[in-house]
C-alpha cells in the first residue's frame, strides 16, 4: 500500500478556511507570477491530510483472457438431434432441439445444468419433430438471437408450423440459408459454409424429401472441421459428394439420419473421411444405427460414438491464449 503523507494542519473553522481559498485562487488568478506561485505554495500547505490508496497487486495471481476455445455437445436427447456449441469470443449456437419440448427433457436439463439463458444463433436442420420438438422450450425459455430455417413445409403436420409461428411472435431474425452461403456467427477464426439447404418454399410429407433437405453446415476453426448433416442420407449424400468432393472433409462427422441404413453412404464418407462419427439416436423402432452404416463408418476409418451407449459426446478444440503469470 503507497500513501502520500502531510502533517496535520492545525484545527481552523470551515469557513475561514473557505475564504482563504477563494482569496488565494484570486490571488493565484490575477497576481503576477512570483505571487502566484507563493499563494499556489499556501494553498497547498493549508489543504487537509490526504491518503491515496494504490490496489496492491495480487502475489501469484494469474489472470485469464476469455475462453477462446471451441466446445461441441452431442447431447443425449432419445431419439433425435441436438447439439449445444459454445463459440470462441463468447457466442453460443444450437443445431436442433431434439424430441421432447418438456422442462424434464434432456435439452432442457442441460442449458439448465449451463445456466444458459441466451443462444445467438439456432438451427432447425429439417421439420421432423425429434428436431424441432425441443425448440418450443428453447423459445420459451431462452432469449434467441437468430434461426436459421428451410422453407419447406412439414405437409400435414402442425408441430413444425408452431415453432416456426412462435419465433415470428418473438420477432427472431429468421435466415433461410441456401447451398453455398457462408455464415457469420461472430465467432474468432471460424468459417461456416452451407452444403445443403432447402430455401424455396414447397411442402411435402415424404420423410425423404424432408431429411435430404436438412441444413448441411461444415465449421472449421484452427484446422479442425467439424460436418453437421441433419438427416440428410442416400441419393443426397452421394449428389452432394460428386459436387463438393474434397470440400466436405471433415475430421468430425455428426452422422445423418441417426446411423440408418442409407446414410453414411461410401461415396459420402470417401469424400469427408472422418477420424471421429458422433451417432445421435436413442430407443428407438427403426433399428438405428444399423449394422449397414456402422460397418460402413468403421471401414472409413471413423472412431463411432453413440449417445445411446455413452451419452452426451463432447468435442473441443482449445484456442491459443494462456495464462498470463503476473510478477510477484
């Protein structure tokens, strides 16, 4: 601790005092300069005692820039997508919320867990309901920034049109991306790019139809790459590998249609061969993953992960700052 110490001036009444001083301000003001410095020299002298504190530094204190890495969660949600990424720069974003909307499900537990109150940007990959199913809680309970949406319409079905309804009540800046928009999430270092979209409005009830329109994005940051694939399987992956090629390698593969059999097709997976394959699935009756796409995944060379057999998944890649030792 530094202070600045003066002997104490002896005890004088407050309004003597304050004559004084305006006397003397005068005198500095308009005397000439020998007079002015001597009355400087007596204002000073009759100010009162005064400490200045200075903060001592800390001994051993590290001090820590914000989080700069960047965290991917492949949450356990049953049978259905979701996946929390936490950004480097502080930004945050969601890729489908999964099958239930319940504040007991498990994408609710989890942004509970994290405290989150806030997502900038959410994505519904496709109107299936184990995607958008989530999404009511979310918009319910979660101040949202942008949404990021196909046009197409979910024929028939009402679930989609309600979350779609509810973040146009909320006023969400709603963006329709199309194949091969780069986005902006306000992220350090990261590039986003869209493979697959559907942005022209139509409706259809085909599952088909609905999972190869999913919102495709590949995000990359300090040479990692991660593919995110909604649903998107078959014909479409082996289109989208013929057009794009080596563009969609990826060392990270979050497996389209939750490992069933015409996903993960040979021509996909030659084109992205992935080291790791994150499979979101849960009980379900259509037999994901299958035996036909696993097979398919470990002949590509890709570590598999299930969220059925080992829960939510986390994927990291740090960032570049470190610890800041200050001297002792």
């Amino acid at each position: 601790m530094h202070h600045v110490n003066r002997p104490a001036p002896a005890p004088v009444k407050p309004n003597a005092v304050l004559a004084a001083a305006l006397f003397l301000l005068a005198v500095v003001h308009f005397a000439p300069a020998p007079l002015r410095a001597q009355a400087f020299e007596q204002l000073l002298q009759a100010a009162p005692a005064v400490e200045v504190p200075y903060a001592p530094v800390p001994r051993n204190a590290t001090v820590y820039t914000p989080a700069p890495g960047l965290n991917v969660y492949f949450l356990s949600v049953g049978q259905g997508d979701a996946i929390y990424l936490e950004l480097p720069g502080g930004a945050n974003a969601l890729i489908d919320g999964g099958p239930s909307s319940s504040a007991t499900g498990g994408l609710a537990k989890f942004l509970a867990d994290k405290k989150v109150t806030a997502i900038d940007h959410v994505v519904l990959t496709h109107p299936h309901s184990d995607h958008y199913n989530g999404l009511n809680y979310v918009f319910s309970n979660v101040a949202v920034g942008n949404f990021y949406d196909t046009r197409v319409d979910n024929k028939g079905a009402t679930g989609d049109n309600a979350v779609r309804a509810k973040a146009a009540a909320l006023a969400i800046n709603t963006v329709y991306p199309a194949a091969g928009d780069r986005l902006d999430w306000s992220a350090p270092g990261v590039e986003i790019k869209v493979f697959n979209a559907c942005d022209k409005a139509f409706a259809s009830s085909t599952s088909e139809v609905l999972n190869n329109c999913s919102i495709m994005l590949k995000l990359t940051y300090r040479g990692s790459s991660m593919l995110f694939t909604g649903d998107t399987e078959g014909e479409k992956e082996t289109l989208l590998a013929e057009k794009y090629g080596d563009e969609l390698r990826a060392d990270v593969l979050k497996v389209g249609h939750h490992g069933s059999k015409y996903s993960s097709t040979e021509a996909f997976l030659e084109a992205v061969r992935p080291a790791k394959a994150y499979i979101e699935v849960g009980q379900n009756n259509y037999g994901h993953p299958t035996q036909n796409a696993l097979e398919r995944l470990l002949g590509a060379g890709a570590k598999v992960f299930r969220t059925d057999l080992d829960g939510t998944q986390e994927f990291c890649v740090a960032g570049d700052a470190a610890p800041v030792e200050l001297p002792e």
